[in-house]
C-alpha cells in the first residue's frame, strides 16, 4: 500500500485583475458581472492511494488512484490507474 498528499499551493499575491461589473442604460437599467472567475486563492490539494497486489505466475497487478481533498482547481472527481507488471 501506498498513499501521498500532493498540494499545489499560491505564491505571494495574485496579478490577475478581473474586471468591474458593468452597466448598460438601454433598452434598460442593468448590471452584469463579465466574468464568474472566483476572486479567492485557488489552492489544490490531492490524495493518491495505490495498492500491489501479487498474482500466480510471477505477475503483478498495481493500482492507484488520485482524489482531490479540496475544491481548488477544475479537475475529475476520481483519476485512476491501472497496470500489470510480469517477471521474466
């Protein structure tokens, strides 16, 4: 069995400047916001557990897989590996 936390983590301040919300008079009074890009750090944090299992004849079956912890990020809900190794 194995297991990890990764973490991608924001270095100082962001220089993205998101623009202001803007206003239209015609054909009516509104106000849209241009953009839905959230004004917070955006922080990724992911779990990774694999297992080895041994199989007869001198073969090997390894598994993994990478969970994300957090909310940070556009990334899959579940990424996982599998693959088999075999002895000559």
């Amino acid at each position: 069995m194995a297991a990890e936390v990764a973490g991608e983590f924001q270095v100082g301040e962001t220089k993205l400047l998101l623009p202001k919300p803007v206003q239209y008079d015609s054909p009516f009074l509104r106000t849209i916001n241009p953009t839905e890009i959230p004004d917070i750090r955006d922080d990724v944090i992911n779990g990774s557990f694999g297992f080895k299992f041994a199989l007869p004849n001198k073969a090997t079956l390894v598994t993994n897989a990478l969970v994300p912890l957090n909310d940070g990020g556009v990334r899959a809900r579940l990424t996982y590996t599998v693959g088999l190794e075999y002895v000559f």
